[in-house]
C-alpha cells in the first residue's frame, strides 16, 4: 500500500473511531429509558453490515458463531471491526481494521484504552445469535 493511501485509510479508521466513541459516550449519557433507547437505536443503524461466521466442524453438526465481522464503510478507503464471540454470543475483543482499494486489510493499532472500551461497548450492542 503506498504511503498516501496508507494514510488515507488510517485516516478513515480514525474517523470511524471518533464516531463510534461519540455514539457510545451518548448511550452512556441517556437519563431516561427513551433517550438510551433512541441513542441505542443509532448505534444499531450505524453499520453497512453485521456479520457472523462459525469455526471448523463436523458436517451436519449445528455450531454457534464464534467470530464476527462490523463492516462500517467500504470503497477507498474502508473500514471494519472484526472479533470473536464468547458465551452467550458476546463479542469479548475487537479490532478495528482498515483498507483500501486493491489492498489487504490492516489492523489499527493506535487505539487508546478508552477508545478499545468504547469499541467493544459499541459492538455488545448487536445480537450474532441465530
């Protein structure tokens, strides 16, 4: 990936971020059950998609998914949340990663504690069960 497109992709990711911790931080702030409802409500509508996939098993065999993919924006650049589901279906890490066109996706790195918690936050408030 060249430097430029490099950059502009980081760049994407950071934004996706920003609004992702803006979103949670308003969730967090609701008072009343209407207005958690309704910040809840804008974080679900957030995503392109929200997508889950199983690991290696017998064929025939019934799994639980155990990974998870939030697409966020695509094109060049895009951007993505990707992690693994623990019990109850409950995404329990996630990263934040990005690409652009013709490019192989990255992970970003320079997230703060802050900003991993509230990621993480953000990606409890979906359902990756059957």
């Amino acid at each position: 990936m060249t430097m430029e497109k490099k950059d502009r992709a980081r760049g994407q990711a950071k934004a996706q971020i920003a609004s992702i911790v803006e979103l949670v931080a308003a969730m967090k702030r609701a008072d009343l059950e209407l207005d958690r409802e309704e910040a809840i409500q804008a974080i679900l509508g957030d995503p392109l998609s929200v997508e889950v996939r199983s690991g290696w098993h017998t064929p025939g065999w019934h799994t639980e998914p155990c990974e998870f993919q939030i697409l966020l924006c695509t094109g060049g650049p895009a951007c993505r949340i990707i992690g693994e589901l623990g019990e109850n279906n409950e995404p329990y890490n996630a990263i934040v990663e990005y690409q652009d066109w013709f490019t192989k996706w990255e992970p970003y790195t320079d997230t703060t504690p802050e900003e991993a918690e509230a990621i993480l936050e953000y990606c409890r408030c979906f359902y990756f069960g059957a």
